[in-house]
C-alpha cells in the first residue's frame, strides 16, 4: 500500500476536524484549568494528546496483524460491520 500526498491531505483534515470536536477531555480540561490554572491543567492536556496519537496507531497497527495473520477475518469483520450498522438503523427507527 502507498501514500500519495493528497491521501495524507484527507487523513491530517479528518483528524484536524476529530481533534477539534469537543469531548469528554476537553470537558475535564476546562473544568481543571478554570479550578486550578495552568499549572493544574497541563498535564492532562498533555495525557490527551498522548493518547490520541497512541491509541489510533496501536489500534491500526493491531487490525492490520490479525487482517494479515487470520485469512478470511477481513471478510467476517465486514459481516460484523454490517450488522452493526443494521442494528443501528433497526435502533433508529424504533425511537422516531
């Protein structure tokens, strides 16, 4: 597999757009550094920004082993996929 440079373009802009959307860690970021200041509050800026770069990676690099390790797991996690997207529509429209 190869990387063109208008591919790396889409992924730093997806993961531009992920990084600038409000979650659970930029909830307690405000909350510690409105208590507490700076001082309080860059640690866990700097924890939040290890673990989103770590955790992705870890987790590409892990499918990709067992994708490359089983044959025929890519074609059960696309079943499984599918699934879970049917039963998130099935969910969707129960509650409309």
């Amino acid at each position: 597999m190869t990387l063109q440079a208008s591919d790396l373009a889409l992924y730093a802009i997806a993961l531009l757009i992920l990084f600038l959307t409000p979650g659970p860690v930029w909830v307690a970021l405000l909350a510690r550094a409105i208590a507490g200041g700076f001082q309080a509050a860059w640690p866990l800026a700097l924890g939040g920004a290890l673990g989103d770069a770590i955790w992705p990676t870890l987790a590409i690099l892990g499918v990709s082993w067992v994708v490359n390790e089983i044959d025929g797991i890519i074609a059960i996690l696309r079943y499984v996929a599918a699934m879970v997207f049917l039963v998130m529509g099935l969910l969707l429209n129960l509650k409309a």
